[in-house]
C-alpha cells in the first residue's frame, strides 16, 4: 500500500504546484497511491490583499465530500 498523508492543494497559499482537488486525487491516483491526506493550511487569511485569500471552509467542505474508502479508486 502506498500512503502520502502530507501535500497541499490550491487551497495553500504556498503550494508549490497549486492543484485543485480533483487533479490532485487524479495525479495521486496515476501515482498510484492508495491514500492521501490533504493538509491544506489554516493561515489562510494573508495580508497581500483577497488574491491571497482561501476559504477554510469550502477547502473543508470540498474534501469531505470527495472523501472515500481507502483503495476506491475513482478514475
């Protein structure tokens, strides 16, 4: 089983290669990866104006619902 319980999505301000959810679960899944964690920061509020600005609460809300058992593949 291959795990990666540690990147980031656009959601992060600072993510080196900002992904949205989906291209993320894909390119993890070619990668084969059987689990992943997303752990988008919490800092999102930043002081360079709204173009800076995540919204916690769709990045949450975004990730609960594309959730599923480890090894459901979806592509």
């Amino acid at each position: 089983m291959r795990v990666d319980l540690h990147m980031h999505t656009g959601y992060s301000a600072d993510a080196q290669y900002p992904q949205s959810i989906d291209d993320k679960i894909h390119a993890c899944e070619q990668a084969g990866l059987d689990i992943i964690g997303i752990t988008d920061h919490l800092d999102f509020l930043r002081s360079g104006g709204t173009r800076d600005n995540r919204d916690p609460e769709a990045c949450a809300r975004e990730v609960w619902e594309k959730r599923r058992p480890a090894g459901k593949r979806r592509y």
